[in-house]
C-alpha cells in the first residue's frame, strides 16, 4: 500500500486540555480507521484523542467565515 497524503500532519508533541465528548458509532469508526491509517503512513501508534485536536485546528483554520468572524469580535 502506497503512503496516502494525510491532511493530517505528524503530531508534535503538547500538553492538552481535558474535553469530553459523544460522538455517533459511524464517525468514531471513521475515526479509527483514520487513526490506523496514521500508523501505517508514519509508523506511530496515535489514539483517536490525540488526533483529533489537530483535525478541529485544521478545520477550524480553513473556515473562512469562522476567521473573519472571530477578527470582527476582536
């Protein structure tokens, strides 16, 4: 299997925040296999947990709206 191209980058190490939250069965799945799709790219084991704050930085930083929106606020 070829390496896919990740929109995900490989994780830095942090010191993160605790949030708690219920995601639906078909996303967590999703999830998963993203994850394992992780390992096998860049050949470290990564929970779900830990990637899922860059997948939500990443978002957050391609939403146009949210960005000027959050400028406007400022």
């Amino acid at each position: 299997m070829t390496k896919p191209n990740l929109k995900l980058a490989k994780l830095t190490d942090t010191k993160p925040s605790k949030l708690s939250v219920s995601l639906p069965p078909d996303l967590l799945s999703d999830l998963e296999v993203y994850a394992n799709i992780y390992e096998q790219t860049y050949g470290e084991k990564q929970p779900v947990s830990a990637l899922v704050p860059s997948m939500l930085a990443g978002f957050l930083a391609s939403d146009h709206g949210f960005k000027k929106a959050k400028r406007e606020l400022a």
